[in-house]
C-alpha cells in the first residue's frame, strides 16, 4: 500500500486535499529562497519564509502520521534555526545542501502523487553544511 492510499484511509479526504495543496506550493517556492539565502539583502526574509514552510511540513506530516518527513523537516528547521544566528549570506555548502534538500521534498511529492512509499531519506542529506564559515 501506499503511502496515499494509507493517508486516505486514515483521514478525511478534504485534510488531505488541503495538505497535498499546501505541500506543493511550498515546495515549488522553495528553490527560489534557497538561491535567495546567498544575496545579503534577502538572506534574513527568505530564511524566515524557508523556517515557516520547514514548521509547516513538519506541523502537518506529524499529523498525518508521516514520520519520516517529520523527523526531516525538523532536522531543517534546527538547521535553519542555526542560520538565523548569523548574518549570511549562506555560502556554496548550504545552497547546495539546501538544495538536495528541496529535490528530496519534490521526490517525495512525486510519492505521494504516485501513492508509492515515501522514499527512505538519504544519509546525505542528514549531514549538517558547514554554517561556521557562512
């Protein structure tokens, strides 16, 4: 089974309608902010937008009982968290992490679309960048 026939058998239709609606728009944005993080001027703003789509992941697959994208969108959010610390820009190891991260989150999109099983998460991607030298 699944991982969207699992959710529908779970949860009412229109909370997955709703989520799968959210998902993707955040998602879509995501790649945008990320290359966002390396201009000065809107490092700070688009961190904070990336922070609030990474809590809302992590808020609405913790309801649904999506493990996997919970413990990965906190995992970012930590990461994040961290950023906001400094002053940025983000340099060439956290856009580039910054951005598997977003290719995995459209993989996963793609899973849900499909109903296949949530791919499994790369070791890679749960390797912090370098934020010491930002």
């Amino acid at each position: 089974m699944g991982v969207r026939r699992n959710l529908e058998e779970n949860f009412d239709f229109e909370i997955i309608d709703e989520f799968l609606d959210h998902y993707a728009m955040m998602v879509d944005v995501m790649e945008m902010l990320i290359v966002d993080l390396q201009s000065p001027d809107r490092y700070m703003r688009s961190l904070d937008e990336l922070f609030r789509i990474f809590h809302n992941i992590k808020s609405a697959s913790g309801f649904l009982q999506l493990e996997p994208m919970t413990r990965l969108s906190t995992f970012v959010e930590d990461i994040l968290e961290q950023m906001r610390l400094l002053k940025g820009p983000a340099n060439e190891e956290v856009i580039n992490w910054m951005l598997e991260i977003n290719d995995f989150y459209l993989t996963w999109q793609d899973d849900l679309k499909l109903d296949n099983e949530l791919t499994k998460i790369k070791f890679s991607l749960l390797k912090s960048p370098d934020l010491e030298h930002i």
